[in-house]
C-alpha cells in the first residue's frame, strides 16, 4: 500500500509518520503502538520522518494544517504531474 492510499484524511503528525514508515518498509504492517516511542522522543529515525512529511508538503504532495494539531494527509491534486504509469514528469 503506497502513502497515498494509508494517508487520504487528516491524520495526527505521529499518524502520518508512522504511515511514512510503513510505506517506506521501516515498520512493515505492524501496530503504531508497538513503535509509539520513535515519535514521542527525540531520535534520527522520528525527526527525519516528520521531516520528510514536511519536503511533502513543500514538494506538494501533502496538504499540511495545525489547527487541531499539526496534521497531514495526501492531496486530492497532488501538484507534481505524473504520467499514468505514476512516473513523475518532467
């Protein structure tokens, strides 16, 4: 399952991460509980997802807001042109 189909509502910046990680094959379908605490500390691995949320958001591919909470979900318009086969245009 890609980014896209585990992100398509506002979801907590925790949330979006975890399911950053699981797409990227760091987690693998497991709970988010089990792994809470790589986003509730301060590490490499939890900094460098929510991180990589926010060059998203800048790339245009996430919508961004943080009122409740910071929270993320998938664009319905990503603003990156891709061809059908999902490749990226240049």
């Amino acid at each position: 399952m890609n980014l896209a189909e585990r992100l398509p509502d506002w979801t907590d910046w925790d949330g979006a991460a975890f399911k950053l990680g699981q797409a990227l094959g760091c987690f693998g379908e497991g709970d988010f509980a089990a792994v809470k605490s790589v986003f509730w500390t301060d590490n490499r691995l939890g900094n460098g997802l929510h991180q990589a949320l926010i060059a998203l958001v800048e790339a245009g591919l996430l919508d961004r807001r943080e009122e409740p909470d910071e929270q993320f979900r998938w664009r319905a318009d990503p603003l990156v042109a891709t061809d059908a086969s999902g490749t990226v245009d240049s």
